[in-house]
C-alpha cells in the first residue's frame, strides 16, 4: 500500500505522520511545492520509526510526481489556509487552481487512486474535483464532517464531563461555520439520548461552539488547527486501507439523496476499500431537514462561484 499526502504543510505533515504511526501503509509520499520542505520533513518524520515503533517509509517530494506513483490513496491537503477572521470560502479562487492542478498531476501517474479532499472550502473542493476529474464518485471523498464530529462530541464530553470516547454523535451539512449541522438529537451516551444528561439550553450552546470549533482555535493560534485535522484525516484513511466499513460523515457527490441533486455535501456514508460505498439515509425531522436545505444552498452559492 502506498499513500501520497499532498501539502507538507501543517495538516498534511500530521496527517502523514498518524499514518506512519498507525502503519496504515508501507510508504507514505509526501509532496509539497515548496522546495526541500517535504524531504526536510519526510526525513524527520522518518527518523522517528525507532522511536515510534512503526516501518512505514516516509518519502518527500518537491512537486516530482513520479514519486507518487502507484498511489491507491492520495490526500489533498495543498493550498492556503485560513487566518484570524477569516472563512474558509474566502480561499475559493487560490485553492480551487491548487487542487485542480494537483490532482490532475496525480491522476497521471495514480489512475486508480481513492481521492480525499482537504483543502477549503472543502465541499466546493471535492465538486470541482469531481466535476473536473471524471472519476467514479466513490473514489472522491471531502473530509470536514469527521473533524467537525470529533470536535462535537469533544463539546460534548466537556458539558457532561465524561469519556469522549462514550459519546456518538455525528455533524452533517456544509463544512462551514454556518452550514454545518451537529445533530444534537441524534447524540447519545453509550447509546443514551444525551437530552438525557444535558439541558437543551446546554446542547445548543454545545453545538454553538462545535460550529465555530475551527474559527475558535485559529484565533487563539493565528492559524487553523492541524492535529485533530490530521487525525481525522488518518482516520478516515485507516477505514479504506483496513476495508473497517465505519460510518463517517463524509462530503460525497448527491444524485437525489437527501433531497439534494449536483452538489457535495457531508451525510453519513460507509467508508471500506472502495471509497465511499454507500450513503446512509438517516431520518431527519422537519426542522433537520429544512437546515439541510439551506446549508445546501449557501455549498451552492459557493459552487457558483468556480464558473464566474
Ligand atoms: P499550510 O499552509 O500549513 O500547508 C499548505 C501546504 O500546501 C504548504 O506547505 C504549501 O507549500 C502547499 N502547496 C500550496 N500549493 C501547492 C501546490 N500547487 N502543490 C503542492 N503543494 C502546494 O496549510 P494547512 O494548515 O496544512 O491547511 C491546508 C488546507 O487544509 C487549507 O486549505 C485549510 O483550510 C484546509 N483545512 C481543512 C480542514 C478540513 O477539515 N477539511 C481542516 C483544516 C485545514
């Protein structure tokens, strides 16, 4: 199994590093622009196999697709990120060249490769990927919604002040600060309504600061998060490689699912060695349904704006 992170910067290199760690493969390419930085960090990272107890080989490339050859994943993570005050669809006109180019290159030399999209804003990333790239829609796969959980029932965890690993919870929508949608009533404790432990006061504040998780920690930081994206990333990884099926929710191209046609958009899918396999219908309330709506209108007001 070979993997190619595209982007050594803050996200790909953790992310890279979390698939050596988890020996998910037995090379991990990472390529960046940038001259020497993917080497420079590939080595380092590498140098930590004795420590970390793994053997995966870590390579860097400055921009040499020919070192990603043979792919069967390929992660997307080039392009710019977001600064204080900032949203992540101000990033569309720089990143939407980046990983059009990008993944272009890749496919020469990966045809077959499952594709993850990373970069912002990330659903309007993964439709351009698909719309340009003409690939079977299960080999495209947007990642914000596992991040976007993680930090939800992270929220929740604090609210509760129990395990965060007893918690199921699932944010679906646009992987945006107001098109994200956390699904308070789904979430359970070991099963169990969290309605059950949380006042629904508490529950929507919970889901208040799951929606602005990310903007939250680039102003404390000056720049957006990378270790729960490059986790969230491998995670994600980890259920193709290992074939888990697990249950993430992912930004997928809709045909009519979801009440939603011609648009990428994070809903429940099962993740195995095919990409995604299959989207999980869940049923949603009215006042669910209605917020799915609109956070499909504000992704495709966003996608408008690739063919202006
Ligand atoms: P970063 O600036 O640390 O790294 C980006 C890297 O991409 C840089 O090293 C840069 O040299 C490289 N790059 C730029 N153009 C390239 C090209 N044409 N070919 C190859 N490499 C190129 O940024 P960071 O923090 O790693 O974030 C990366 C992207 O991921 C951003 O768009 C950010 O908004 C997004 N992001 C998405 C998340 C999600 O849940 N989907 C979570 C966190 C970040």
């Amino acid at each position: 199994m070979k993997i190619t992170v595209v982007g050594a910067g803050a996200v790909g290199a953790t992310c890279a590093d979390n698939i050596a760690r988890r020996q998910l493969a037995q090379e991990v390419v990472l390529l960046d622009i940038k001259e020497g930085l993917s080497e420079g960090k590939a080595l380092d990272m590498f140098q930590t196999a004795t420590l970390n107890g793994f053997d995966t080989k870590i390579t860097g490339s400055t921009n040499d697709y020919e070192k990603t050859k043979g792919s069967e994943v390929v992660v997307i993570t080039s392009g710019i990120p977001r600064k204080p005050g900032m949203t992540r669809e101000e990033l569309i006109g720089i990143n939407a060249g980046i990983v059009k180019g990008v993944a272009e290159n890749i496919l020469k030399y990966s045809p077959k490769a499952i594709i993850i999209i990373v970069s912002n804003p990330m659903d309007t990333m993964t439709y351009l990927a698909f719309k340009e790239l003409g690939l079977p829609k299960k080999r495209i796969i947007g990642m914000g919604g596992i991040l976007d959980s993680a930090r939800f029932k992270t929220y929740l965890s604090m609210a509760m002040n129990v395990s965060p690993n007893d918690l199921h919870g699932m944010v679906i929508g646009g992987h945006g600060d107001t098109t994200m949608i956390p699904l308070t009533r789904l979430a359970t404790y070991n099963g169990i309504p969290v309605s059950r432990f949380l006042s629904e006061e508490k529950l929507q504040q919970v889901a208040a600061d799951t929606m602005v998780g990310g903007a939250t920690l680039t102003k404390l930081i000056g720049t957006s998060a990378w270790y729960a994206p490059g986790a969230a990333v491998a995670t994600l990884v980890e259920s193709i490689v290992r074939d888990q099926k697990r249950i993430f929710p992912c930004s997928v191209y809709l045909n009519g699912e979801y009440g939603q046609k011609d648009i990428c958009l994070g809903v429940p899918v099962v993740i195995g060695a095919g990409g995604w396999e299959k989207i999980i219908s869940l049923r949603l309330s009215e006042a669910e349904k209605a917020t799915f709506a609109k956070s499909a209108d504000a992704v495709r007001t966003m996608n408008n704006v690739l063919s202006t």
